[in-house]
C-alpha cells in the first residue's frame, strides 16, 4: 500500500510550520492578545485559525513569514509531554477554545498531549520534525486569510484563519506556485464561458449549469466515447427516468442515510404517493432487476449501464462551477453477480476505466479504498460490511493495483475503490469508482436461482468511469486548458474566406468535411480575414483553414495549426487524411 499523508515527512513539515506560525503571530501582538483556536496540515499546506485584537491585512503576511523564519533558525527542539485534562486546564487558562477543546474531551481521564518549541506549547496530539531547523525557511509560503466560525458552525463566532503551504524544498515550492497561477488561467469556469460553452443563470437556479451548443457537442462526444467503450466490454444501457417513490429510497437505505442531499418531497395528492427527485440509480437498477423476471446463475452477470440526469441538494456554500452541482449526470453502472465473479467483474472494470483515463491523458492516478469509518451514515450489518470489504481488497491485490485506504470515505452500503487522478497539473481529482454491495441487493429482495437450484441473493458492483458528465467536463477543461484533443474539440475545423469571392468554395469544403464526419465551421461574418483568424486561435480550434484564388484553383486549403503554425497550402485529399489520422489518435 501507498505510503498515507498522514505518515509523511511533508505532513510533518506543514504540521509544524502551523504551530511556528501560530508562535510568529502571538509574537505580533501584547501578551494574552491572541486567542489561538485549531491548525491542522490539509491537502496542499495547512491553516491556523484565531481571534485577534484586529483585522488582519495581506502585509501582514510578509511581517509573520519573516517571525517564522527567525523562529526556524533558533533550531528549536519539538518536545512531546503529556499531562491530565485538569494540568491541561492550567496550561491553558487564557486560551478559551483550547479550554473548550480539554472540556469537550469524553474520557476525562484521557492522557493529552502538549507540544512545545522555544516558549510556545500548543495542544496537540503530532507529529512533528524533531526540531525547527528541518522545515526550510525557503521553502514556505503564507497564502490567503479568509474568515472562519468557530468549529465551522455559523452561530459561533467569525475567527481569522490564515492558510501556508510547506515543502520540503524551494523548488517544490516553486513548482507549487506555478501550478496555482497556471490554474487560474486554466480554471474551467474562466475557460468555458471564453469558449462559449455552458452558463449558470439564477433564473434557473444555482448549481443548474445551461450547455450552449457547443458545449452539448462535448458533453455527447464525451458520454458517446464511454457508451461506446462500455458497449465493447459488454454492458447493456438501459433508461429508468427522474422520479421515484419516497418509499423505494426508505427500502434501500437511501431515505435514512442520504436523506440531506435529496430534494424535498413532491405528492401525488390525489393518491397520497410522495415522489423524490432521483439522487442514486441504484435502487431504480435494482427493481429494473427484479421486474424483469427470474434470473438464472446462468444469466449473471448482468451490466446495467445508464446516463442519467441525477439531482443532489448541495448547499449553497458547496457549488464550484461544474465541479460541483445539483443536476448531474452519471456514467452510471450496476453489475449484478455471483461472490465468485467479483475479482473477474472487477478486472473487467479496472481494465475500462484504464482505456477511458488513458485517452484523456489521465494516465497518473492511484487507487483509494474508501472504507467505513468510526462517524457517518453507515447501514449497521458488520458481517456484510466485513464480506465486502475483504473482496474488495482482495480484487484490489490480485489485480495488482496499488491503493492507500481512508476511513470513513465509504458509500452508506459498501466500501469502495475510488481512482484519484492527477491532471496536467498535478492536481487529484476523485473520478471513478467501483464499490462492492452486500447490502442493498437483500433488502430490495433480488435473487437468483443457483445452480443447486435454491435462491441466493446476488452482489451488485457499482460503477463510475468519469463519475458525473459535468465534473468531468469540467476537470478535461483543465486538463487541456481549454486545448481539446481533435477527436473531442466540438469545432475541429474553421473555414475562412479571403473574400466573399470565394464563399462557394469555402461552402463545398465545409460540406465535404461534414460529410465525413469532420466538425467544420464557416465563418462567413461581417469580420475582417485576421479578426476571424484571432477569433478562431481564442477559441482554440484545432484547424484553421483559409482559402484564397490559389486554393480555390487547386481543391486545397491553407491550415493553421493550433498554437499559431501555419502549414501552408495543403491539398484538400491531404487535410483530410491529416485530421482524420489524429482523430484516430485521439490526438
């Protein structure tokens, strides 16, 4: 298994430098004046939040980093002791959310852990680098502050939390820097509204993103591609719809454990039948199962693939673009079979999720086995919780796939794989899933009939290559920066006149290119040649082609490339071969 984060020398490192920052920024103002709260490392860095004497201002940034960086040259030790909650208490006396913190302890008999470097002792429970001269004073930077309640909750009061990153080299750090910046000017939201390619508008409604034409062709050419690919594996779509009975979601789990994210109740007054928007296909899969007849171990397994539109009620506070909305849709799947054709179905899987990330260039991903945890919704039946996970760990090794596990990041009926890839930038992005379920198969009463002929209950794999069409869409964006592959650009190729003279040509080759299949536009606008020619490269149209006497005279087209490249004059016959070759490619 992978080496966890929380285990890491860079988890150390950014542990630590929240705590120096805690001690630089105590230093800034009288004795008592800062009232420190919590400060954990995060993914990317890590955050301290307090309650300050003032509002703190972008310079002052600059003042703690240089604090910090005189505390790490002291090359003060961090020294571990533990005391009681009542010695604690002492320690603590004029620090109220560390008293709260101590008090809110279950075991009041609880041994608690204090860590000290120079004069400043925080509470807390490690790890840490042995002393502050093994964080580099180089390789750290202060990033933002923003404002933060108090254990997140909005009735709290508003502390100030100030967020660093930490690395263990200066040129890390850099290439952290780097990647922040390119990632503003790749940020899909930024990038789809210049392309012309989706809207949010609150006529509509928050998290209800509205597809232009343009962006509708890449949303087909996506879901087209995965339709395609999962056909050749040998899975069957099929249609199940919007709306489902409240009391199918209270069968399968959903109402009780999954309940916060759905849409309120819609009644059928005359009947008194209370319906939920669909946020899960499972249960609709499942009862398509049951409807369909008796089943037969010789018909197992069956592939239930669906693209379906899903509605989720994320809090308002929790919408980010595509990335996160309210109306989704699913690459969904769900594959009932028998115990012993978990590993094969699993491989199966493995190997389409392996082709679908590879044409999008998601080539670097790991695996993560997202498994129950101590707190949660959790359906309460530890031997199938048991069961599963052992399978699914077992799938996982006998393919020979490399994972870390997380508690408490499994699905309210089953433990799952979840693939982490990282994008052109580096960053990880959670997109497909294979989850492995005991539990819901039995309670929405599914069999099948065993080759002893006795009725057994089947398992059902659930199954996501690019998760939600929209969270995909909206981390391709990044990806590629807006820069479609040629298979996937919605326009591949845009057709220029020099005059209006030579408009008819220019109509018979976008005809032609149509006709095989090539997406071709004619911009026949009022707009100059080189307004056009800039227009197109803004859009980031893989082919420019422009056409004057000499091409008219002799069938072909002057292209150019994606990224400014002018490749002259090339023959109709040629252009054609050309683009259809990185088609193809999936280039």
């Amino acid at each position: 298994m992978a080496e966890k984060y929380e285990d890491s020398q860079l988890y150390k490192i950014r542990h630590s430098a929240a705590h120096i920052m805690a001690q630089a920024l105590t230093q800034m103002f009288r004795p008592g004046e800062v009232k420190v709260a919590i400060g954990p490392p995060i993914e990317n860095g890590f955050y301290y939040d307090f309650e300050l004497p003032r509002s703190l201002v972008p310079k002052d940034l600059k003042q703690i980093e240089k604090r910090m960086k005189k505390i790490i040259k002291g090359d003060y030790e961090f020294v571990r002791r533990e005391v009681s909650a009542a010695e604690a208490l002492e320690e603590f006396a004029d620090q109220p959310y560390k008293v709260e913190l101590i008090e809110g302890l279950e075991d009041k008999d609880a041994v608690i852990s204090l860590y000290t470097q120079d004069k400043f002792t925080d509470l807390c429970k490690g790890p840490h680098v042995a002393t502050t001269k093994d964080i580099d004073p180089n390789a750290f930077k202060l990033m933002s502050i923003a404002g933060a309640y108090w254990r997140g909750d909005e009735n709290n009061i508003q502390l100030q939390r100030i967020y660093g990153t930490a690395f263990e080299t200066p040129e890390e750090l850099e290439n952290h820097l780097w990647r922040l910046e390119e990632a503003k000017k790749r940020d899909h939201r930024k990038v789809g509204k210049e392309l012309g390619l989706f809207h949010f508008s609150d006529d509509v409604g928050s998290g209800i993103p509205l597809f232009t034409p343009k962006g509708e062709m890449l949303r087909y050419l996506m879901e087209s591609y995965v339709r395609e690919t999962q056909t050749k594996y040998g899975y069957d779509h099929v249609w199940t719809g919007n709306l489902v009975k409240e009391d199918l979601y209270a069968k399968s789990g959903h109402l009780e454990n999954y309940s916060d994210v759905m849409f309120p109740v819609m009644e059928d007054a005359d009947k008194g039948v209370r319906f939920r928007l669909k946020p899960m296909n499972c249960p609709s899969h499942m009862t398509l199962f049951k409807e369909m007849g008796k089943h037969s171990y010789r018909d197992l397994p069956m592939r239930f693939a669906e693209f379906s539109t899903l509605y989720r009620y994320e809090k308002s506070g929790e919408l980010s673009g595509l990335t996160r909305v309210r109306s989704l849709t699913q690459d969904d799947c769900h594959i009932f079979c028998t115990a012993d054709q978990i590993e094969e179905e699993f491989s199966l899987a493995l190997q389409l999720i392996t082709e679908v990330l590879d044409r999008y260039k998601l080539t670097d991903y790991k695996v993560q086995l997202s498994l129950r945890g101590d707190e949660g919704k959790y359906v309460d039946d530890n031997e199938k919780w048991t069961k599963a996970t052992a399978a699914l760990r077992s799938a996982l090794e006998k393919n020979g796939v490399d994972y870390f596990e997380a508690e408490g990041e499994a699905a309210f009926y089953g433990p799952k794989a979840d693939f982490m890839a990282s994008d052109a930038l580096g960053r990880e992005w959670q997109l497909s899933t294979i989850q492995i379920d005991f539990i819901q198969p039995e309670r929405l009463g599914l069999t099948y009939v065993t080759e002893d002929n006795a009725e057994e209950t089947p398992v059902v794999l659930h199954r996501a290559v690019t998760g939600s069409t929209e969270r995909f869409l909206g981390v391709i964006i990044e990806q590629f920066a807006g820069a479609f592959p040629v298979w996937l650009s919605p326009v591949q190729a845009v057709i220029i006149p020099i005059t209006d003279v030579h408009m008819d040509y220019c109509k018979d080759v976008e005809k032609r290119l149509k006709d095989l299949g090539i997406r071709a536009y004619l911009d026949d606008g009022g707009d100059r040649m080189n307004k056009k020619i800039r227009t197109a490269e803004k859009q980031k149209v893989p082919y420019t082609l422009i056409i004057g006497d000499r091409e008219m005279e002799s069938d072909s087209v002057s292209v150019r490339l994606r990224g400014g490249e002018d490749q002259g004059a090339t023959l109709m016959a040629d252009f054609i071969a050309q683009a259809q070759a990185a088609i193809a490619a999936g280039d």
